[in-house]
C-alpha cells in the first residue's frame, strides 16, 4: 500500500475520530492517532499513537510533528454532563493551540471539527435565531451557549490564522450528528426540532474531511456545512415548518423532505455530496 499523507487526528479515539481514522486508512493515509490518555500502538503499518492533552501546547506541537495535515477533533463534545466554563474554554483553548502548532510547524492543511451548533442550535440557552431556510454559509451564527460559542469562537481563530499564513488552508467542517439514517437514535420531539431534523452519514463525513485536505487548490479558510441533504421525519419539511418555525423566510425551494441545511458550496468547491449507503 503506497502512504500517501501523514495526518494527524486529534480525539481519534472519539466517535468521529474511530469512524474517521478507520477511513482514511483504508484510502492509503498515514495516521497519527493523537488522544489525551496513553494508547496501545497497534503495528498495522499505517498508524501509530502519541499522547497530548489538546490544552497543553507543547505537548500538541511535538504531536503534530512531521505530520502534512491535520484534523483537530479533540473537544469536549457537548454541554449535557460537563460546566459551561470548562465546555467553553477547553474547546477554545484546544483549538487555538492546534492552529498555532500546525502554523508554526509549517503544516499547510488544517481541517476543524467545527458543528453545525456553532450557528446556536441545539444546546441554544437562548432564543434560536434564524435569518432564513436553508441555512448556509453566509448566515451569521447566533450562539447562546457554551458548546455553540466555543465553535463560534474557534472558527473566528481560523480566520486568524488564515491571515497570519497566508498560504495555509484551513478548512472549517459544520457536521451533524453521525448517523445512518436507520440507525439514528431517537430523539424527543423538540430535541429534533433544534437538531433540524438533521443526520450524516459516518462514511460520508468522513470522505469531507479527507476532502477538506485533498480536493482543489484553495487557501485561506472555508466553512461548510456537511449534512444530508433530506431530514430524519417522514413528514414534509414545509409541515415541519410551519409547526416549529413559522415566522422563517424560506430561500428556495424545499419540498418533500428536503434538510435544512444548504450544502451546495461543499459540492462546488469540495467535490463532496452526501451518500446515503457508502
């Protein structure tokens, strides 16, 4: 098997991460498996294991080394079991030290495990804010909580970086919960709701951050949102709509069950549309 790239994953040994990690072994790719508790090294040629604690920058810098890219996962992954302050400042502080190490080991990609919560979604201790359906891109985020801040914030240090290495990509993924489509576990009514009904295929989100290295020749930093591009309810979208969210201008068309969420520049610019068995 000829090794392609050596990419560093922080939190590989989370939900994304095993998913993810698996995936980019498999298309050839050298994998450096970084958590923040000692793991056994597996001898399968195309990984290996390091030890860091995303909040120790020292330690994240001696990670990434000789690594060409790197996806940076490693997060406090929601706001349910943990204080808003360690939620908000271990995200923030992990994810700027993951920058400054990437940056100032000359590493040229970079790929954020950003959510589409950072737009304030489901953790929201606020009022959900929308500006128009399907969200995309361009829509500012209005986050009212830790977790949704925290991916806020980060993002915002994307385009930091971005500015101070100007030939760097740094790409920004807003993914969903992972999740095949029969297999998503069930949720109560209201939770859906602020989910926007929204799911991704493992498989398929997985192939975004690898695309997120490899496809076109762009820099600076990008954000896209990763999520199917139908809901998780039999109902039509426009019924669940004008249950939940009536006052919302609708942009475009969205019939039968159509999501959420506009993924159109990940297909531009990526490559990347949604697969549902992959």
């Amino acid at each position: 098997m000829q090794i392609r790239l050596k990419i560093a994953v922080t939190g590989a040994r989370g939900l994304v991460g095993k998913e993810l990690t698996t995936y980019l072994k498999k298309q050839g790719h050298y994998v450096i498996e970084i958590n923040r508790t000692p793991e056994k090294d597996i001898d399968d040629g195309v990984s290996e294991q390091r030890t860091a604690d995303a909040t120790d920058y020292n330690a994240v810098k001696e990670a990434f080394r000789g690594a060409d890219a790197v996806i940076h996962l490693a997060a406090v992954p929601d706001p349910v079991e943990r204080g808003d302050c360690v939620v908000h400042n271990v995200n923030v502080q992990s994810g700027y030290n993951a920058l400054h190490a990437a940056g100032a080991l000359g590493i040229k990609r970079f790929v954020f495990a950003s959510s589409i919560n950072a737009h304030g979604l489901a953790y929201s201790q606020g009022k959900i804010q929308f500006s128009g359906f399907p969200l995309n891109e361009t829509m500012s985020p209005c986050p009212s909580d830790p977790y949704a801040l925290s991916k806020a914030i980060v993002e915002l240090q994307c385009d930091s970086f971005a500015r101070i290495y100007p030939n760097m990509r740094i790409v920004s993924l807003r993914c969903t919960e992972l999740s095949l489509l029969k297999e998503l576990p069930p949720r109560e009514e209201e939770e859906d709701a602020r989910w926007l009904w929204s799911w991704v295929n493992p498989t398929a989100a997985s192939r975004a951050f690898l695309l997120a290295i490899t496809a076109g020749s762009f820099v600076g930093h990008e954000v896209f949102y990763i999520v199917a591009p139908n809901t998780d309810r039999k109902e039509p979208t426009a019924q669940l709509i004008k249950k939940w969210w009536p006052s919302v201008p609708i942009n475009g068309e969205m019939t039968g069950n159509a999501g959420f969420f506009d993924c159109s520049k990940a297909r531009h610019m990526l490559g990347w549309v949604h697969v549902e068995r992959e």
